[in-house]
C-alpha cells in the first residue's frame, strides 16, 4: 500500500517499538492531524540477545517500509520521531543510533525516545502529568517536558514491568508449573491452558529460555490468564487483580514533586475488568488527589506526535540524557 500522492508540506514518520510487535505512521506534516489519514504500517517485536536490542534492526525496517509508501520515498520526509522500549537500557548509544539516522536521512529531525515519553505524548497529549503504559512491559513516566522527568519501572521482564504482560504471563505459568509440580492446587485451570498454549510443562523451559523474544512469549500467556479471570478463577482472577494494583503503585510513585496531579493509563490490559478495577482502587488509595484521564490516543500516536513537534523549533522538546535524543539539521538561526 502507498499514500498514492504527494504532499506540499512533507511527510512525518512515527515508530513505536515494543514487545508485542513493532508499528510505524506515516502522515502529512500539518499541524492538524485530522486534516489528512494516516498510513499505519507494522512489524516483529524486538527481541534481546547477547549483543543486545533489535530496535537498530526494526526501525530499519520500518523505515524500508515507509519508504515504499511514500510518494518520492524518504526525501520527502522532514521529521522522523521513533518510541522504543529498553532503548536506554538495552542500545547501546542511542544518541549513536540517531546521528546514524540522521545521516542517512539528510535534512530530517531525527528524534529517539524512551516508549515512555511516546506513550505520555499520546495519552496526555503533550500536557504535563504521569502516564503509565502497559504492553509487554510496564513503564511509569512523569513529566512536565522541561524540568521534571521521573520513570518508574520499565527494567524488563526479568527485574521488573510489574504487573504487565510479561509479569501476569509468567505469573500464570508459575502457578501452572507449581499445580503440575503438586505443591499448590490452585492452578488447575491454568496448567490446563498453559498446555494448550506452550504443550507439555517439559518443553517450556526450551520454549522460553532460549527465545530472545521472551518477554513476548510470556506476554502472550497473558490473554490466557485474563479470560480464566473473566470466568471466575480465583488463581486468575488474583494475579489480574495483582497485576492492576502494581501498575497503579508504579504510576503513583511517579507523581513525584513538580508532576501534574494527573493520570493517564494507556495498553490493552486496562481492557481487563479485573486489571481495571484494582488499578482504580489502589491508584485511589495512593494518590487520592489525583485526575484521572482518558488516554487521548496510542504511544504510535505519541510517536506521530513527537514527530510534528519535531517541525519546529518553538515546539521540538530540549533532549535529556536519559529520554529523549535528537539530531536536527542546520538551519537559518539554529544550531544541531
């Protein structure tokens, strides 16, 4: 599919890297987005080796994508903004990746990110508060875009993403695995689904330790864990309840000093019915005063987001070490 014609202002390019799969925007640079649709594009989820994250490898790709679909391919592109999770913690130099970007890509803002601040630019739409985005992994942000820029969790499915896919995945082959084991006799129903999902308990072990998708994999299970919740498991329906009131710990903490008191949650877990309803409770008992809001679209919304505000110079967010990376072209009074 190609976007079939040119634009007179250009285009912009958001990507939004995650755990469950990889997806990528294409639309008109105007300061409305309403005024022209969108081309959605999509890929793998990363993946984590030995050398490290796949999200070099997948915004590649998905700029060979975009490419495609663009009418005059990416020299007609003048801001490319790119969301990705681990990317801090798991790329090696993101600041590297962008001026790699960027010099392939002469003449665009080449903007990277934390998931994060992708996530918070779809859910809040710029405005200043905590959003707490739930995939594969869970990471909290707190942010006014100046001065404040508070994270929380986003360690991985090995350390943390408390309460996310991966978490409530693992969570439910645990108490599989401890009902196949004979130790608890709480997890009837889920070893039963488990098997249907993964097979026999003893490939598991080879199914997930040697995948550098893992965390995918676990998160997959997810799905599993909430519909046995949806019918009444009390295994289920307490490591969905568990996985909502951690989300909301997370997010509380990060309204730290200086953070708006509002909240946003953005990821399909808030679809869950139980996930949803202790996310509330405990969200209300650790931050009383706090606004919650809608999410006003996606972290790939965020991404487009980030990607336009990219155009200009009054609007582009000052970078941070540790959440937001930039190389910008020369321009008439402007420097890189």
């Amino acid at each position: 599919m190609t976007l079939g014609q040119r634009t007179r202002g250009g285009w912009v390019v958001g990507l939004d890297i995650g755990g469950s799969a990889s997806r990528a925007s294409v639309a008109p640079a105007v300061d409305d987005p309403a005024e022209a649709p969108a081309l959605p594009l999509s890929g793998e989820r990363v993946g984590i080796s030995p050398g490290g994250s796949r999200v070099p490898e997948l915004v590649d790709a998905l700029l060979v994508q975009a490419a495609a679909a663009i009418p005059g391919g990416m020299a007609e592109v003048r801001s490319v903004a790119i969301g990705a999770t681990g990317v801090r913690t798991l790329v090696a130099d993101p600041q590297r990746l962008v001026d790699t970007l960027a010099a392939q890509l002469p003449g665009t803002v080449v903007q990277l990110s934390t998931d994060a601040v992708t996530a918070h630019l779809g859910a809040l739409g710029g405005a200043p508060g905590a959003v707490v985005a739930v995939g594969t992994g869970s990471i909290a942000f707190g942010t006014d875009f100046a001065d404040v820029w508070v994270r929380v969790d986003g360690w991985g499915h090995l350390l943390g993403d408390r309460g996310a896919a991966s978490w409530i995945g693992r969570t439910g082959l645990e108490t599989a695995i401890a009902r196949w084991d004979g130790v608890d006799a709480r997890g009837e129903r889920l070893l039963a689904a488990a098997i249907a999902r993964f097979g026999a308990p003893l490939t598991w072990p080879a199914q997930l330790y040697t995948r550098d998708d893992r965390a995918g994999v676990l998160g997959s299970f997810a799905t599993d864990v909430d519909a046995l919740a949806n019918a009444g498991d009390d295994a289920a329906v307490a490591i969905m309840h568990e996985a909502g009131r951690q989300v909301a710990r997370s997010v509380a903490a990060a309204l730290q000093p200086g953070v708006a008191p509002t909240v946003a949650g953005t990821g399909g877990l808030f679809d869950s019915a139980a996930f949803a309803a202790a996310f509330r409770e405990e969200l209300g008992r650790r931050a009383p005063h706090a606004e919650r809001r809608e999410p006003q679209g996606s972290p790939l919304d965020g991404a487009v987001r980030l990607a336009r505000l990219g155009l200009r110079a009054d609007t582009r967010p000052r970078p941070h070490p540790d959440h937001l990376w930039a190389s910008v072209p020369r321009g008439p009074g402007e420097s890189t």
